[in-house]
DNA sequence: TCTGGGGTCCTAGGACCC
DNA sequence: TCTGGGGTCCTAGGACCC
C-alpha cells in the first residue's frame, strides 16, 4: 500500500539525542550530565544530550573552541563509535517494525511509519505505546510526531520533543490544534527549508509554516520551483512524499576522510587513496554494482585560504567495475596526475559514479583480466573480512602503519559493548 | 596547534544533432 | 546591418538532509 494524497496517515519516531543516547544505555553514570559525541579525529561535536545543549553547546562546532566549557562544567566526551549505534538503530528499527508493516528507514535514527487506515485506535495512545516499548526493550528515548503528511509528521515530531506536557508523542491528525501548530514552527524548522530559503522567505514576510501553508501557489512555484510547490501541498495535508519501501541503490559512492596531520609525501596520500578506494569498493560489491567512474581528489587545510590548493582527477574506466586492485591502479594514476610536490595535504578521497549491476559483467573487447576470477577473489575477501573483522585482509599499497599521519583517530572511543564478544557489559 | 562525512534532487547552461 | 529552432544529453553548482 503506498499512500499518496488524502487520508494518509505517517508517524516520524525520532531517537532523541541519538548518539549521546547510545553512549549513556551502557553507562548509566552519564544519566542527567552533559554529553557530546565528535566527528572523525575528535573534530567537532555531532550530537548533544538536553544538559549539553542547554549549555549553549552548538552543533558541528569545533572541540577546541568550547573546550574551556567542557572542562569547568564537567562535560562527557566521546569520540564516534559507529559500530555501537549502527547495532542500536537496527534494534530501535526492529522494534519499530512491529508496529507496522509499512516502515520506511529513513536515517540512523529516524524512521517514517505509515499508519493509513488505522482508524480504530487512537493514535496518540499508539504514539505512546511505539514511545515506551522502544525505552524498554532497548534503552533508547524516541519522540512520536503523527500526522497527514511526511512533512506535517516531523513539525509533529519537532513539537513533542521540544515540549513536555506532549509527553513525547504528537498526533496532528485532524487536530485542531493544527493551525497553532504550524504557526509555533518557524520557517527555519520546516524540513526542506534551510538557510538560504528561510533567509529569503522571511524577507518576504513567510516567518513560520502557518504563513507558508498560506502563501501564494505561484509565488512559491516561482522563487522555489516544483519542489517548493510539493512542500506547499505537504503543508496543506496532501500527502506528496509516499513511504518508500527497500533502500534505493546509490546513485554514488563517495568515501573521503580529512587528515589528523596535514600530509606532504606522495607515498602516504597513495596509501589513505589506497585505503578509501578499498572502502568504496566494497560498498560497490554490497549493493552488487559496479563504477563507470572514478574520481580522486585531493586538498590543503581549507581554513587556510592563502594557500589552498584543490584538485579532481576523474577517470572514464574500461569497464565497469568493482575490483579493488583495479580501481587502486585507476586511483593511484588519477592521483599522481593531480598532487604537487609543497602542499601540506589535509583532505583526501574518492568517488564512484555511473553505477551500474553488477551483472552481467560487460566483457572488454581487450581486456587483460579474467574477470570471473578476479570476482571469486573479492568475494573471498569480503567474507573473511565480515567474519574475521574489516581489516584481517587489507592491500598492501593501504599501508601497514598504524600511526600514519593521515588515519583517523578515535581517542576517547567507548567500548564496542554490542558487537565485539570481548565488550559485553558484565552484570554484577 | 585544533574545524566531519555521505547523500539527494533540481535547474541552468553548454555541447551536439538534425 | 544581418545570425533558425528545437530536441537530447551531460555536467556543474545550488540547496537541502541527516
């Protein structure tokens, strides 16, 4: 059942403070203190508890620049530990998945559930039951946003996080509280719209939802274009977004990582290349594709204007592929075309483009590989790596130093409590 | 000293063809 | 002086999301 149009019904759960979250389920000691969770190499802060925000902790904001306030006011820090809350979004997900059928997994910690044509109960008592069986069974606050349309759902979802007396959970379903709603939503907060549009809209006077539900069809086609208009449509309670079901393909794959220390020598630009095309090569394999293209850039500090240097080399492949030897060769050759000897390197990465199935493997009129050998081989690897751990069998050109200046760390890493045997929280 | 990473969609404009 | 029109495909860049 796909729901478009009139009558829909979705509901957003929304896991509150989603890393902060997952950090405090296996240390209880962190409950009512401030947390944050930072970016690669303990760049900047990614997520916040309430107390971290209430601090006047911001988003994406650099560690350095607040680390005065994370000192005196006794602030919790953790690096990302991706592999404990890629566990818990699959459990949250499971959990929520018995509510309906129709689950869209929008992100890590979101996701769309549809509940057209259920009528019978009251939707806000099913709000609260989703709320309260995701706290028990795996630890992890959710808020409940209900209403006709994806977009009314996350002004729902927005306004039971933020205030209390929801208790969490939201239905704008036919309420009459609708109106108020929307006009409680400033334009910023309205998904879809962010800095440049709400900067525009409210010069023309369109300061909260409730104006832009309201304003002129021809105006919105205008200045915002088809886009615009299906946003003015969601506002209204015409459903233009419809759940959707399995993931999507990629359309790209893009792996790219900034350096801990600023890198001079070719040698270890082509091990983090090495190191990043071996990561995109096996997501290629996962979702069964295989590149067109491939592109390699390379960049200086860019907070550092005076001297910045940027380059992309972009490699048409004989074939479609995801061999990782062969796109190493076709990285490693774009790279040498695009580095110059004195720049102090700080970003690297790679992308894949123009992906296609897998298979059949499009034979080259002259190509030198056995394909269907070179295929086995991935595969093996790919397995050893899934059962064995993601680096038991690496290439060689990715380097053998641990400590090379351009891997990222982790320095304040939690323990991988859900996934590692050796990790598991003990009870005493 | 220290500043994340990976996506999507839409549109405008250029290249090219008939 | 005067300089077709329309279609397709591709790409770069803008805007947004988590």
């Amino acid at each position: 059942m796909k729901s478009l149009g009139k009558n829909t019904v979705f509901a957003l759960v929304d896991c509150n403070n989603f890393y902060a979250s997952c950090e405090r389920v296996f240390d209880p000691r962190l409950e009512g203190k401030p947390v944050v969770v930072l970016s690669n190499n303990d760049g900047c802060v990614v997520a916040r508890s309430n107390e971290a925000k209430a601090l006047g902790i911001k988003m994406g904001v650099p560690v350095f620049q607040i680390a005065r306030l994370i000192h005196t006011r006794g602030v919790q820090v953790f690096s990302s530990n991706y592999a404990l809350y890629g566990d818990m979004s699959r459990r949250v997900m499971q959990t929520l998945s018995r509510f309906t059928p129709e689950i869209e997994i929008y992100s890590i910690d979101e996701a769309f559930l549809d509940l057209t044509g259920f009528h019978r109960i009251d939707l806000n008592d099913y709000g609260r039951n989703i709320r309260s069986t995701a706290r028990q069974w795996t630890g992890i606050p959710v808020s409940v946003g209900i209403a006709r349309t994806k977009t009314l759902a996350k002004i729902a979802n927005r306004i039971a996080k933020k205030s209390l007396k929801t208790g969490g959970v939201l239905d704008l379903t036919d309420s009459p509280h609708l109106s108020r709603a929307l006009e409680i939503t400033d334009i910023s907060d309205v998904w879809g719209v962010g800095s440049r549009y709400a900067k525009f809209l409210k010069q023309h006077r369109i300061v909260n939802a409730l104006r832009l539900r309201d304003a002129d069809d021809a105006f919105i086609r205008k200045r915002m274009g088809v886009w615009g208009t299906r946003l003015l449509h969601e506002l209204r309670g015409i459903s233009c977004y419809p759940l959707e079901s399995g993931p999507p393909a990629r359309k790209g794959i893009t792996v790219s990582r900034s350096f801990r220390h600023p890198v001079q020598d070719l040698s270890d630009l082509e091990e983090a290349v090495a190191t990043f095309v071996s990561t995109g090569a096996k997501k290629l394999r996962k979702q069964r594709s295989a590149a067109e293209v491939l592109m390699v850039f390379a960049s200086t500090n860019r907070f550092e204007p005076d001297h910045f240097y940027f380059n992309l080399h972009t490699v048409a492949l004989p074939v479609p592929t995801s061999d990782t030897p062969e796109l190493i060769h076709h990285a490693l050759e774009g790279l040498r075309r695009i580095y110059r000897k004195g720049y102090r390197y700080k970003k690297a990465g790679i992308l894949f483009k123009g992906l296609v199935s897998a298979r059949p493997i499009q034979m080259g009129l002259f190509d030198p590989r056995n394909r269907r050998r070179s295929e086995r081989l991935m595969q093996t690897i790919d397995r050893i790596n899934d059962r064995m751990g993601p680096k038991t069998l690496t290439y060689a050109a990715a380097g053998l130093h641990p400590s090379a200046p351009w891997k990222t760390v982790f320095k304040r890493r939690s323990p991988a409590y859900t996934t590692d045997w050796n990790r598991l929280p003990r009870v005493s």
